[in-house]
C-alpha cells in the first residue's frame, strides 16, 4: 500500500487546508517543532481509515473553539495495482466516498468503511469512536507517539490476521479439533496431576491418601504385634536377671572393697603434705638465688657498657677529622660545575632565537602555497555550485519517478496484449470487389480489396444482391472490448498525470531526469573533492589560514635582528659572543648539553650538603659519646657502687650452698611417695564406689522394667491387636487397586497430553517459521547473534543473547521500544509476502534511543523502507540527516 497524497481542511489546527502531495514509495520523513501538527496528521490517516464518518464521538477532530466545523481528510493510495481516492467529513455533512481507479468504482458510506475495513484488515465500530481492539493490522503498524514499546496488545488485536498470512505462508492449517481433543486431555490430566509439579490431586490425592492412611494402620499394628511378642520375651528375661542378681548382691563386695581403698588413700594423703612443705621451701631458695645471680649479671654488664661506650667515643673522634677533606673536595667541584651550567645556558639561549626565527620562515613559506590552493578550491567551489542550481531547477521540472515511468509501460504493455488478444479473437472480414462495384458496411462505402476487423455486429449491404447481417462468434470479444476500454482509460490518466501526451515522450523526460541527475552527482562528487565539509567551512579554513599568516609575519617582526658574520652569525640581543653556523640539529644537541651540566652540578651541590651533613652528624654523637662515658665511669667507680658489688657476691654463695640441700630432700620425699601410687589408690576408691551403684541401680531398674511390661502386656490382650491387624491388611488391598486404578489413568493421560503438545509445538513452529525468519533478519542489525523467543501467540516473549535470556518486560523502556519497532517491521514484511497492504506510520518514535543504537535503527528503518512505504513524524530532524531522504517540513 502507497499514499501518494494526504489533504486537510478544518482538522484540528489546521483550519485552513494543508496538502502533501508526492509522498514516495519507501521513507517518508516529516520534520517540525512540537506543536507543529505532526501527530494532526498521523490522527487524520486514522480517522480516515478507522472512524466512522457518521459518528459524533470526534468532536475532537475539529479546530478548538470552531462550531459547525466539517474536518475533512482526503488521502489518495495505491494497492495491488488498483488507485484509491478516499475522502472522509466528519460531524456537519458527514460523508464517506471511495473511488477505485479514477471512477471505475464508487463507493459511498458505510460501503467505502466496510470495504476499507476489509482491505487494510480491521474492524469497524459498532457505534461511538474506534477502539484498539478493533484496530487489527492499522493499530499494529501505526505506531502513536510515546507507545513504541506496547507492542503485545497490539499484536494481540491483529493476532487473527497474522495467522492467517503465516497459515497462508507456510501451508499449515491450524486444527480446531486437535485443539478441543488437547484441551479436553489437559482438562482430565489437571484433574488428577498438579499442573506445576505433577504430583496427584482431587479423587487420585483422595485415593493415594486414603491408601497411605490404611498402610500407616496396619504397620502400626504390625509393629504393635511385633512389640507385644518382644515384650512377653522380655519380661521373662528380666524375672530370671532379677532373681540371679537379688541372690548374690554384688553391690555389697564392691561396698568393702571400697573402704579398704579409702583408708589407704588417707595415710598417703599425710605423706603428701610433707613432700608438698619441701616443695614450697625450694621455690623460695630458688626465687632469692635468681634475683642475687640477675643482680651479680647486672653489675658485669654495666661494666662492659662501660668499656663500649669509651672504644665508640675515640672511634667517632677519629672519624670527624677524617670526613674535613671530602668536604673541601666536595666545594671546589661544585665551584667549577656552576661555571660550566652558566656556559651552557647562554649558548642555549643564542641557539633558541635562530631556531624560532627559522621555524616561522618555514611556516610561512608553507602556508603561502595553501593559501593559494584555498582560494582555488573557493573559486571551484562556488562556480559548480552554481551550475548545480540551474540543472537541479531543470531536474524539477523534468521528474518523473521511475515508478511512474514502470505504470507507464506496465499500462502499454497491457494495452499492446490486449489489441493483439482483440486482433487475435475478432472476426475478419476479407472482401475483393470487381472494378466499379460498391457495398456498405454499416452505412461506410467499401470499394476494391481489403481487410477490416469486426469486434461487433456489423451490417453489410451489397446493392442489386441483399444485406448481410454478420455476428462476431468469439464469446470473450465484448469482455475483451470492456477491457480493452478500461485499459485505454488507465493509460490515459497515467499519462495525463505524468504530463505527457505519449509513452515516448515520458521515456525521453525519464531519460533526460536519470541523465540530469547523474551530472548532478558528479557534480557533488566534485563539490566534495574541493569542499569536503561544505563552501562555508572551506571559506572559514582560508580566512583561519590568511589569520594565521599574520600572526606568523607578526611573531616574525618581534623577534630580535639577526646578522651574518665571517665566522658565523651574531644575535642584537644575545651576548657579545659569536655562535657559528648552526643547523636545526645544534639546538636539541646545545639544550641536551646543558640538561647534563646542570645535572652534575646538581649532584656537586648535593654530595657537598650530603658531606656537610655528615660531617656535622658525626661531630655531635661524638661529643654525645665522649660525655656520656664521662658521666657513665664516675658512677661506676664510687665507692658504695664498690662495696654492694662485693656483699652481693658473698651472699649468692650461701644461697647457692642453701639450694642444693633443698633440692636434694625434695628428690628423695618425691622418690617415697611415688613408691606408694597415691593416684592408683584414689583410682581404686572411685572404681569400686561406681560399681556399687551402678549394680544396686540396675536391680532397681529391672524390678520397675518388670512391673511395667506386666501392665502393658495386660493392656495390650484387651485390645485385640490379631483382629485389627487382619482387618487393616484386607483394608489395604482394596485401596492399593483403586489407588493403582488411578495412577494408570494419570500416566496415560499425562503421555497423550505430552505426545499433543510435541506435536501441537511442532506445527506452532512451522507456523512461526516466516515471522521468525523475518524477526531475526531486523534484530540481526540491532543485536547480532540475538534472538528472540515467541510464544504460541506469535507474541515476543524474551530476548536470548548468549547463554541467558531476558523477559521484555525486565528490558529498558529504550530497548523495549526498539525492539517493538523492529517487531513491527517483521509482521509488515510478514503481511507484505501474504498480499496484505502494509503502511508504516512512525509518530515520535526512538526518542528514547542513544546515538550507538540510533545508528543501527535507521539500517533497519532503511532497509524496511525498500518494501514498505514509511511515514515518519520527528521533531529531531537533525538526527535523521543521513536517511538518504529530503525532510519534508511541516508547520
């Protein structure tokens, strides 16, 4: 489907009438600032197609504050070979009018909306405004600004129409009796299996419920018969331990063993005591004989500091009045390196303003040469730009569009088939009269020999002989001759459209447009040779190039004069000196030069501090060393230091002598008592105590063990456990059969309704084939190696990238609109192989795109637009520049 017109009069903002002619098969841009009208004129190609012209629910249609307004639409479109001109007023005389192929048709009212409604594959209101479930094929192609993204209810609306053109695709016919048996089988399997986990439920659950009840019963009175017959075994064995253990009461010997182990442990306890006195005696000794040896280490140690101290006060002496010659060293070098820095810097310097002076010479003999070719460029530039007006002026005027120029020869060649169809039918009438003879065909005088073809009845009168009444015998002739009409009246209007009077002369106006239009793009070729970013930007860069010229001639004029000399070349202001001749290769060397002189001299400088430093540390700890063994040998030698070194002596020798006795007596109490094993006895009276109790306890514990298995074995034969056990055994039987019963219905309906899906999913992806191949062939663009997931609804559900998937909905609102785009130019392509007419409306779409995936879209919109004709709305139409598209203003 092609619009090659849209007209408005009274509609929204546009009171007075606004006309867009020469729409183009593929893209069509529309630029404007907000308000402009834009989305007016996306609202006026659907309410033209899907709003009821008698109804007065549009109100909204008319300019604000207007009464007794008639908006009226006019759109002029072309689908499979037939042209339509559709005009629609709504609300004052409302009418509706639909001409096919200039007047071979009219239809009026709800005729023309039904017959629409049919060929764009929608449905009209029932009364009141349309509504999106009614908008089939339109309201998913026709995207309003700020809904890109919606895309699952709209295609939810045309799903009926989509499947048809897949069905019609791939051949495959969806089953209605396949779908009523699978839902029938899902419908008894949910029944009985959970849907999410398989698991029984309803009368299965009762059944496998009731089943495990009876077999926990009848367990439990197994186990309680089994524990029954344990019992009666157990109390025997108790009454025979009960009487044994009552008859040799072993507890009563392990009570005397006992006590004959508590009185030996008694008497070792004294001995202890003893032993433990010593012990406590000895660590005395041993704590006064440490403290008078780490006194008697002290005074040693003190002295040997001492004799430390004075061998590092003479050695940091001698080293002060080794370091005063590196000093001095250290101060003539760094003398003799600052002379050679203040050398190399004035030399330097001279070298510097002969290179800025020769720098800006070859600047300037550079940029006289690309000042020239600039104004060349200019000069070029302006004269093909010039030629360029006059021919695109003759271009206009000559267009013709090679889709015009193709219905042309479309309706010639038709017509030159049907003349040779007509030739071919009609009946010819050959005659050959004798010399003076005459006969009339229908009434014309016919005279000689000849041939004339009759595509009618026709009269033929022979005087002196009769009349003779000829039928032509070809039944298709008048069929023929209708369409012979017709096609003769079509290729007039295409002629008359094109503005020609013949074929030839489109052809020769065809011809000449291709023709202009390749100079043209040899021209631009050219312009864009000279002019690579445009005439403004090429006169900018020689104004920037004539400006940079005096800047160079001025930075010239302020350098200081320099003078040639027989031995090289003197600056004004530099020193007296003379620098010989030089090349560009000097400087770099001379400043190099100087980086080294001042690096040594940097490091002269640092190794005098680094002397200096040292120098002055050394002398500081040597004087700190000398006081301090001062000070440390006058201590040392006083006489009360004398006397308590010589008492502490004396003292450690008794204490030492005391010690060693201790530690003797200690060894030998310790040697008595581990004869005797105090533990061992202390071990004997725990273990016979324990037995005691644990043979008294146990006896106990046997009389209650009997008395207890008495009752329950006198509680458990009133029960009857033998009967209940025999009923429950019977009661499982019966429920495992009608558990079984059920599980064997469950199991087969869960594998037919597996082996329905397998082949319901089968056909479902037959049928998505097209649309899928379609899908990835845009998404390609966007997200290569993407693919995305469709549901039994032909619906988008998720985007796979990689080894994950994301649902659509988890997607940004930007992606999700890009996504819903490309989905829509899938399902146009789709309707497109069907013979379905697609149009493409895009109101303010991929405003929430970045630059990156802006760029990728328009490969997709371009590629889109080579089958489908495009209708897009933007108020950024500096973003679209390079679509390949003039911008058509609007507002």
């Amino acid at each position: 489907m092609k619009i090659s017109r849209i007209a408005l009069e009274e509609f929204r903002k546009f009171r007075q009438p606004l006309s867009l002619d020469g729409l183009q098969d593929g893209l069509n841009l529309f630029v404007g600032p907000n308000e402009a009208g834009k989305s007016t004129v996306a609202a006026a190609i659907r309410a033209a197609f899907l709003e009821r012209y008698s109804t007065s629910k549009v109100a909204d249609l008319a300019p604000r504050g207007e009464s007794g307004a008639r908006p009226s639409v006019e759109l002029a479109f072309t689908h499979a070979d037939h042209a339509y001109v559709l005009k629609k007023q709504f609300l004052s005389k409302a009418r509706c009018e639909l001409v096919v192929d200039d007047g071979a048709q009219r239809l009026d009212g709800e005729e023309a909306e039904n017959a629409l409604a049919g060929l764009l594959g929608f449905e009209m209101p029932g009364r009141g405004q349309s509504k999106p479930d009614l908008a089939g094929v339109p309201g998913l192609l026709w995207i309003r600004q700020g809904d890109g993204q919606n895309l699952h209810e709209a295609a939810g609306f045309a799903g009926s129409h989509l499947r048809d053109a897949l069905t019609q695709l791939s051949g495959e016919l969806a089953s209605g009796d396949g779908d009523r048996l699978f839902d029938r089988v899902s419908a008894e399997r949910a029944a009985l299996l959970d849907a999410r986990n398989g698991r029984p439920k309803g009368s299965y659950k009762d059944a496998e419920d009731a089943l495990a009840r009876a077999l926990s019963e009848r367990d439990e009175c197994g186990q309680a018969m089994a524990q029954l017959n344990a019992d009666v075994d157990r109390l025997a064995e108790l009454r025979r331990e009960h009487e044994r253990a009552q008859a040799a009461q072993p507890w009563k010997d392990f009570e005397a063993k006992a006590v004959q182990a508590r009185a030996r442990l008694a008497a070792l306890a004294k001995e202890r005591e003893a032993f433990d006195g010593l012990q406590r005696e000895q660590a005395q000794a041993a704590q006064t004989l440490a403290l008078l040896q780490d006194q008697v280490r002290r005074d040693q140690q003190d002295e040997a500091d001492y004799q430390a101290l004075l061998r590092d006060a003479r050695a940091a002496h001698a080293h002060v009045q080794a370091m005063q010659e590196p000093l001095a060293r250290a101060l003539q070098q760094r003398q003799s390196h600052a002379a050679a820095v203040e050398a190399a810097r004035r030399r330097v310097t001279r070298l510097q303003a002969l290179a800025d002076r020769r720098d800006l010479d070859r600047q300037l003999a550079q940029l006289t040469p690309e000042i020239e070719r600039l104004d060349g460029a200019l000069v070029a530039a302006t004269h093909l730009i010039q030629q360029g007006s006059a021919l695109r002026t003759e271009a206009v005027q000559l267009e013709i569009s090679d889709a015009e120029i193709e219905a042309l020869r479309k309706a010639g060649r038709e017509l030159g088939n049907l003349q040779l169809q007509q030739q071919a039918v009609a009946t010819r009438l050959r005659y050959r009269l004798d010399a003076g003879a005459q006969a009339l065909l229908d009434g014309k005088a016919v005279s000689g020999a000849g041939e004339v073809l009759l595509t009618a009845a026709a009269e033929l009168d022979l005087p002196g002989v009769g009349r003779l009444q000829i039928e032509p015998g070809g039944q298709d002739l008048p069929a023929l001759q209708r369409e012979l009409a017709r096609a003769e009246s079509a290729s007039a209007a295409l002629l008359k459209r094109a503005g020609v009077d013949t074929l030839a002369d489109a052809e020769q106006r065809h011809a000449r447009y291709n023709a202009l239009q390749r100079e043209l793009e040899g021209m631009r070729k050219t312009l864009s040779i000279h002019a690579p970013r445009g005439v403004d930007a090429l006169r900018t860069q020689r104004d920037e190039a004539l400006a940079r010229l005096a800047q160079l001639q001025e930075r010239l004029s302020k350098l200081s004069p320099v003078q040639e000399t027989e031995d090289g070349i003197r600056v004004a202001d530099a020193d007296a000196g003379i620098v010989p001749d030089t090349s560009d290769d000097d400087l770099p060397d001379a400043v190099q030069a100087l980086r080294e002189a001042e690096a040594v001299a940097a490091q002269a400088e640092k190794a005098v501090a680094d002397a200096q430093r040292a120098l002055d540390a050394d002398t500081a700890r040597a004087q700190l060393l000398e006081g301090q063994a001062a000070a440390r040998g006058a201590e040392l030698q006083s006489d009360e230091r004398t006397a308590q070194r010589h008492a502490r002596a004396g003292r450690l020798a008794e204490v030492r002598s005391a010690h060693d006795q201790l530690e003797l007596r200690v060894r030998e109490a310790r040697a008595s008592l581990a004869e005797h094993r105090p533990e061992l006895a202390e071990q004997d009276v725990q273990r016979f105590e324990k037995s005691a109790a644990i043979e008294r306890d146990a006896q106990h514990k046997r009389h209650g063990d009997i008395l207890q298995l008495q009752g329950k074995l006198d509680q458990a034969g009133a029960q009857g456990l033998g009967e209940r056990l025999s009923e429950a055994q019977a009661a499982c039987e019966r429920l495992q059969r009608r558990r079984d019963e059920f599980a064997r219905r469950a199991a087969a309906l869960d594998l037919l309704q597996k082996l329905l899906a397998d082949k319901r999913a089968a056909a479902t992806q037959r049928l998505q084939a097209p649309l899928a191949r379609r899908l990835n062939h845009y998404l390609a663009l966007l997200f290569p190696d993407a693919a995305l997931r469709l549901d039994d609804a032909l619906l988008p559900t998720a985007l796979r990238r990689g080894d994950g998937e994301d649902a659509l909905d988890a997607l940004s609102f930007g992606t999700r609109e890009q996504l819903g785009i490309l989905a829509r130019f899938a399902y146009a392509d789709l309707l497109q192989e069907a013979g379905r007419p697609t149009l493409l409306l895009l109101d303010d779409a991929l405003v929430h795109t970045d630059d990156a995936r802006r760029d990728f879209m328009k490969r997709a919109l371009f590629d889109a637009a080579t089958r489908h004709q495009i209708l897009m709305f933007t108020c950024h139409g500096e973003a679209w520049r390079d679509m390949g598209v003039e911008q058509r203003r609007i507002g």
